[in-house]
C-alpha cells in the first residue's frame, strides 16, 4: 500500500477536479495537476460505487493500483498531483494486465521517467 506521505491530501482535490488534465486508457483514467516544484509526486486512488458495489472490492482495486504505483515509485518524476479513476471492475483482471495498462498510462501522461 502506497505510505500515507505520498498520497494525495483532500484540499488538493478540488484543484486536481477543476485545473487537472485528462489522461485516458481503456480501464483507467487520471487527472494531473503539474506543481512545478521538486517534492515528490502525490497519488490517490478513486473506485466508485457505480462500478464495484462492495467496500471490499472497491478496496481491492484500489490496493492493486496503489501496488503498482509503489513499485514504480522512484522512477516517477517529482512535483505532480495524480488521481486515478478506475472505469470498470478490473477485479476480476490478472494483476498483470492491470499493471501494463497503468505503466502505459503513466507513460502517457509523461510522468514515468
């Protein structure tokens, strides 16, 4: 699980949702706000009801998506605020798959390094 320092914090939010920019794959979405500074970057992880109906499967795609960001962690560049969406339920996907898409996304939106 990604460490509670590299998470996104709540008052970030609203500035993610109105200035941030879209990056799409055919699973997953984020939006990214680019702060220009030298911190490192700050993720968070959204699974809406819509799409996985219990807690605990929200919760299990949310640890998977988080798995793969810790793993890439000291490859991504500094100074961004990243939320990523998830568009279906991709419980059910090896976790493979799963990380192939989300490294190409991050590619993507030029924040892999």
């Amino acid at each position: 699980m990604l460490p509670t320092k590299s998470r996104v914090r709540k008052e970030s939010f609203g500035k993610i949702m109105k200035e941030g920019v879209f990056v799409h794959s055919p699973n997953f979405y984020l939006r990214l706000v680019d702060r220009k500074d030298k911190l490192p970057s700050f993720f968070s992880f959204v699974v809406p009801n819509k799409i996985k109906k219990t807690s605990v499967g929200r919760h299990l795609i949310k640890r998977r998506m988080s798995a793969v960001v810790e793993k890439l962690l000291i490859t991504l560049k500094p100074g961004f605020l990243v939320i990523f969406f998830a568009k279906k339920d991709v419980s059910a996907f090896p976790f493979d798959d799963t990380e192939k898409e989300i490294i190409e996304l991050l590619k993507k939106a030029k924040i892999l390094g």
